[in-house]
C-alpha cells in the first residue's frame, strides 16, 4: 500500500495480469462504469497513468491495515479535535481563499459514471455515445457490485438503452404547491452538495442549459460560492449558488421539499464529522422526488492517501485532518449501504473502485480506493 518504486511495481503488475488474463487494455479515455483500462501485460504499467479495476491480494490488504493502524495509534487530543467541527467552515474557506480555482479539475468525466445527471429529454444523445463505445468486459471477481449482473459481463444494447435511458419521474405536487423559488418552472432539477468553485457546476450548466433544467449547488464557504458567481460561465436562468451548511438543521434552502430529480456529492461527505453524516443524509434525502437519485463518490477504506496520513493527524478511527484543517474520512462499502438504506433510499449501484494510480516520470505507483453510489428514493406504497 506504500508508495511503489519499480521493483515493486513490476512485482504488483504481474500480480494484477495474473488476475485478469483474459482481459485487454483500451487505448483513448475509458469507458464507464468506472473505466475499462486493464493492466494485463506488466511490461505496460508506466504507459499510462491509471489501470482500473485492480485487484488486491492478502499481502495488499494486510499491509494497509498496518499502515493505518500504525498512523492511527496517536489520536488528536478530545479537547482539541472540536475546532475541526464546529470551524470546519474557516478552514475551507481559508483553502479556498489560497488556491482559488486552481486546485481541483473540472469533472468532465461526470455524465459517463452519472448519466442520471441528464435530464431525460438528452439522455438518447448519450445512449447514441454509449453504444459507439466497445466496453470490454469487467474483470471476473472484480470489486464492482455483484448483486447487479450488468457489471460483471459485457454490456449488451439492451444493457446500455437501460443505464443511459433512465428517466426520473415528473415534477412531485409538493414542488408545485409551494411560494415562487429559483428554478420552479424547470421540469428537471439537480442539487450539487459542496459544489466548492465549480469544477462539477461548470461541466454540468454546460450540458443542460436549454434543456428545460436547472441547477442548485451549495458550499458553506462564502469564499468558493462568490468564485462560481465570478465564473464566465455562470448563468442564474439555469443555476442558483448559495451558501449553506448541511450540517446544520434548521437553516432554510431556495427549494422545497420533494422538488429534486438528482442530489450530487462528490468528494464532500467524507469531510463531514462521522456523527455527523446519517443526519446529512436523511435531510438531504426529504428533498428528493419520489424515484429522484442521489449520486455519491467519495474516498474509500485503505486509499493510498489514508495510508500516507502521518502519526498525530487521526481524529477517530478512519478520520483524519489534514494539515491545513480540513478533514476526510474513508468509506466501507458496507458503510455506504447502511447510510443511504437507513435514510429510506433504494440501491441502484453500489461500487468500490480499485485502481492503479502511477507517476511515469518517478516511476511510482499508489493504490487507490474510491466509492460510487447511487441510491433512488421510493414511491410511497400506495403509488402505482
């Protein structure tokens, strides 16, 4: 789980093609869900920079569990970990503040992994992209979800009319019936959680202005929502920016209850106190329509960047501050399901994503965790 020098990596690359030897490396941008570049020659690990789907052996597994038990043995005094929290706010607008917009890329990558962020009337351009793309299989025992057949064979037509056909269902009453609010007359509406400067907002108001949708994105820093108002590219007819703490509970938002198709957090739950995160959920969750989805990517247990933490950053077990007050803390699978599933919503997807992270000009490797999930809100029993 350390950083791998050549030696190393060549003896990780042969474990990896050991694993998936059926499977060929795609050459241009990989394919959703969640790539398709497989490493199956160990002569090629420096010719690109990621290799997906990778599988870990004991030995992987292991080592990062001594590595985080090692950098979690010395934990932040109780006394002083409070300022994490309740000054979470300060911290990320003074990161804001020192990089601007120059920290984090756009996420043009978002509509293959989420196409559930298009409004219905441009998904067939999509499923048009989709089905000129030849996605090879997945990697048999790959650690994609597999209580969900698609992602463990070769996707056929059908499979891809389905992921990228799904259409969420129309405008709730409870939307309707409400007091004049930004966005009320679109038929499709999407809330990016911790939208900081805009790298998913910009991506995303490109794709779906004139097509009847509209845009809500939050952060509670001051600093990174007055950055996306500067954005050229910012548009108040398809998007509303505003400052709002998810975390507190009382604190009013520009939309009502049962008005959102899609709900996005990408990267932003994990900063949130573990205590903190079920309570985030179940209220974001009473915004959602009835059979609307909420998107989630965040950081997973043993990611090379968990295990790099050095001793005296652990605040509790798997949460961490960094060195300029931010914190993150790293998802299970398991723990995923349990928080969407205890707020009432329906898995459609739940993956944990495995990669091969590799610098080819120092010639290093790192192992990556991320976790993907949707999860769709139910139609009460009565509805037909």
């Amino acid at each position: 789980m350390h950083t791998l020098r050549s030696s190393s990596v060549a003896t990780l690359a042969k474990a990896v093609c050991k694993l998936s030897p059926r499977l060929k490396s795609t050459a241009g941008r990989p394919s959703a869900p969640l790539g398709s570049r497989f490493l199956t020659n160990p002569d090629d690990v420096f010719k690109h920079n990621m290799w997906d789907h990778v599988q870990w052996t004991e030995e992987d597994k292991e080592n990062a569990r001594q590595r985080i038990e090692e950098n979690s043995c010395i934990q932040i005094p109780l006394q002083e970990q409070g300022k994490f929290d309740t000054d979470a706010c300060q911290y990320w607008d003074k990161f804001y503040g020192r990089h601007q917009d120059k920290f984090f890329k756009d996420r043009n990558w978002l509509f293959l992994e989420f196409p559930e962020l298009l409004p219905p009337g441009a998904k067939s351009e999509l499923t048009n992209r989709c089905l000129r793309d030849q996605q090879p299989a997945l990697p048999t025992g790959s650690s994609t979800d597999t209580e969900t057949n698609r992602h463990n064979r070769s996707p056929d037509t059908a499979d891809l009319q389905e992921s990228c056909q799904k259409v969420v269902p129309e405008n709730d009453d409870a939307a309707t019936q409400t007091a004049t609010f930004p966005g009320q007359h679109a038929s499709f509406r999407i809330l990016e959680v911790g939208c900081g400067v805009g790298n998913s907002v910009f991506p995303i108001i490109n794709t779906i202005k004139e097509k009847d949708a509209f845009l809500y994105c939050c952060d509670f820093s001051p600093r990174a929502i007055q950055l996306v108002k500067d954005h050229p590219d910012y548009n108040d007819s398809v998007c509303h920016a505003f400052v709002h703490d998810v975390c507190e509970e009382n604190t009013s938002v520009p939309f009502p209850p049962c008005s959102l198709d899609v709900i996005l957090t990408v990267f932003v739950l994990s900063s949130i106190h573990p205590n903190r995160i079920q309570g985030v959920v179940n209220r974001l969750s009473t915004y959602l329509k009835h059979g609307g989805i909420f998107l989630f990517r965040d950081h997973g247990r043993y990611d090379f960047s968990q295990v790099r933490f050095k001793k005296g950053r652990c605040l509790s077990e798997n949460f961490y501050t960094r060195g300029d007050g931010t914190c993150v803390y790293f998802f299970t699978k398991e723990e995923v399901h349990d928080l969407f599933s205890n707020a009432g919503l329906e898995k459609v997807q739940n993956l944990e994503d495995r990669r091969l992270q590799v610098n080819r000009r120092e010639k290093v490797a790192m192992h990556r965790v991320w976790m993907q999930s949707k999860y769709r809100k139910l139609y009460p029993p009565s509805a037909s």
